[in-house]
C-alpha cells in the first residue's frame, strides 16, 4: 500500500518513523511520501521536504505564509498525483487540516495520528477532524474520552515514546562511557532542553544559561536540536563552562540530575527518563496576548496534563531567570520535594502503557485498511 505522512517538527518525526518501520514490517509491499524530519529519511525512501521549510511559531508563521502556502500546494500537487491509499497526518494543525481536506476531496482515507491538541485551545477545531478524518490514533489518555464526546472514532494503544525509550535503553552505553566519550566531567548534570524550533531557542536558552553560573557544582549540559544550526547556540554559550552536544537527547535525560525543560514532547521524555524537571516557555508578547484568552487547559505540559494536577513547575513568559533560579535550586536541594515528583512519574507511566506501541497501531491501521468496504 501507498502512505503519504506529513510531520512537522522534532517530535512528530519521532513518532512518524516509528510508525513507518512498523508499516514496513507489516506490509512488505509499503511505499512512501513524506514531508519530515532527519529520522523520518532514516527509514524509507520518499522524502519530499524537510519540515523546517514549514515550522513556524505564532506571529513568525503570518510572516512566512507565503512560503508556507507554497510547500502546501506543492505536497497537495504530489499527493493528488501519487495517489495514496492512506494520508497520516501527525500533529501539526494548520498545515494538516488542510492536507487533510484536499486528501478527502480526492477519496483518500485519512488516519490522523498524534491528534492536534484541539482540547488546549480551538476547540472549533473538532469539527475538522470529525469532518476530515476516518479514524484518530491518539498517544495520549485523556484523549479518548475527550474525542468520543464528538463522535470521533478514537483509539490509544499507548505512548510511542516508551517504545523509543525501551529502545535506547537497551543500547545505551552507561552514563560513565557517554559522558567520557563527550569530554563531559562526572560533575552531576543539568540537562538543558531549550526546545526544538529557532525562536523556542532564542528565548529560552539565555536565562537557561545564566543559572549555570550559580551551581558551579554542577555541569550544565544543551541538548542540542539537529535541525538547528549550531552557530545559534554559541551567543548563549559563548565565555561559558556550559556544553553542548547533538542528536544525544536520550543520553543526556539518563544521565542527568535535573531538567529545565522547554514545553512540549521533551517535559514527558523527561518524566519517562525520572528526571525532576522545570518546564519553561516564552513566546513574543503579542503572540502571548493573543493566544492566552483561547487557552482551554490549567497546565502547557504533558507531564501535569496527564498526571492531572500540578507536578511540575510551569514558568511562563515572564521572568524566566528569577523563577528558574528559585525552583532549580528546590528541585537540587530538596530530596522530598524531588522523591514527590519521581512518585508522580510513576502513575504517569503506568498510564503510557508497555512497550509494542507503534508495533500496535501499525497492525490496526492496517486491519483497518484491509476490512470489507475500506
């Protein structure tokens, strides 16, 4: 069978690639078409675009409309030339509701994975989905209750992310031999996730930096994005004892103390990896002002959006130095205060399931595609 999958950023290429290696597994015979990231390349032919041609935040988006429009019409050109069996959009509202209509005006099926998070704001949204998709794969819990209120069909088999983290664990080196490998001492580590996108980095990595300066006992260490380029990080590290290092997020995670972590996938891989964490996040201020009002939910991160309450410490937009300082050194110093979160971990990964996720959902989307009448 034929998959067009559109990804676009850092976490959706994750999860996509998982999937497409299950789809391989499972259908000898799968061809691809993807716009996505560096992983996404790693597991099949096909690659169309690179989704940093795409990615854009809030007001940065309306001023590359142009060039966004263009990207759509050229996958929407390709996708009504090649024909799929089967469009799977994964995440990314904007540009995938839209995909998702032109698919259905051309009688393609349509498996939404890793559903916008139309429950956080636009909740208008639903509408979209339950218009222009067959079925949604959700990776989140509360989400199946949330979109059967609607009508949606919905299923959840679990959080891919364990299966990724299963994975790397099962290869990993051991903390000693990375951090040797990397010239990084056996000073304790803050591990630094200042997000995945240019201006996530821009304004969340300084005051990030900064508070490295106040714990020389410990070695701060950037996670590095792989779809950045690394002369953006060396304003911030520039004159600094903090390191940086690419494409070893996993290893950073399992090897640290802490986190300050920026919103988004990377609160919940650090809640897999039992790494006490702050989530910090900052957007421009008329971007802040005009979403905010919209907001439906308590909470930006997954880790207290599944856990139900607050585990972690949001610090939003506002003095993201002063407000990390104090909560880092709570989350360093105070060994009850760290035990309570890794408890709250616990209940978090009991309701992400066993590894066998993406094993799971590519044996249903392909039960699905093969029923009598699909």
């Amino acid at each position: 069978m034929k998959y067009f999958l559109i990804a676009g950023e850092a976490s959706g290429d994750l999860h996509a690639s998982n999937l497409m290696k299950q789809l391989k597994k499972q259908d000898p015979n799968a061809e691809f078409r993807f716009m996505g990231g560096d992983l996404m390349q790693e597991v099949a032919d096909g690659f169309v675009m690179h989704y940093r041609e795409t990615s854009y935040m809030l007001i940065d988006a309306l001023l590359h409309l142009r060039k966004i429009f263009r990207n759509m019409r050229k996958m929407k050109d390709l996708m009504g030339e090649w024909q799929p069996d089967l469009f799977i959009p994964v995440d990314y509202a904007g540009f995938n509701f839209r995909m998702a209509r032109f698919a259905r005006s051309q009688d393609i099926k349509v498996f939404y994975y890793i559903s916008p998070k139309v429950w956080a704001w636009q909740e208008w949204r639903v509408k979209k989905i339950k218009k222009y998709t067959d079925q949604v794969f959700s990776i989140l819990p509360f989400e199946v209750d949330y979109f059967k209120r609607f009508d949606i069909h919905v299923e959840y088999f679990g959080n891919t992310l364990v299966d990724e983290i299963a994975r790397f664990r099962g290869k990993f080196e051991g903390s000693d031999s990375w951090k040797k490998r990397h010239g990084i001492d056996q000073k304790p580590l803050v591990a630094l996730l200042a997000g995945s996108r240019k201006r996530e980095i821009e304004t969340t990595l300084p005051p990030m930096v900064k508070l490295a300066g106040e714990h020389p006992e410990y070695q701060f260490v950037v996670a590095g994005a792989p779809s950045i380029d690394p002369s953006l990080y060396d304003e911030s590290l520039k004159g600094t004892d903090v390191k940086i290092v690419f494409g070893e997020t996993y290893p950073l995670l399992e090897s640290s103390f802490a986190g300050l972590i920026t919103s988004g996938t990377a609160t919940l891989e650090a809640g897999l990896f039992n790494l006490p964490q702050a989530v910090l996040y900052r957007t421009s201020a008329l971007g802040y002002r005009i979403v905010k009002p919209l907001i439906k939910i308590n909470f930006i991160s997954l880790v207290n959006l599944i856990y139900g309450k607050q585990l972690v410490v949001e610090i939003i937009q506002k003095d993201l130095y002063g407000r990390s300082a104090v909560e880092l050194s709570k989350i360093l110093g105070d060994k009850e205060y760290r035990e309570r979160m890794l408890k709250g971990y616990e209940a978090i990964g009991a309701d992400l399931g066993t590894p066998g996720v993406s094993e799971r959902i590519g044996k249903r989307i392909i039960e699905l595609l093969k029923e009598p009448g699909e």
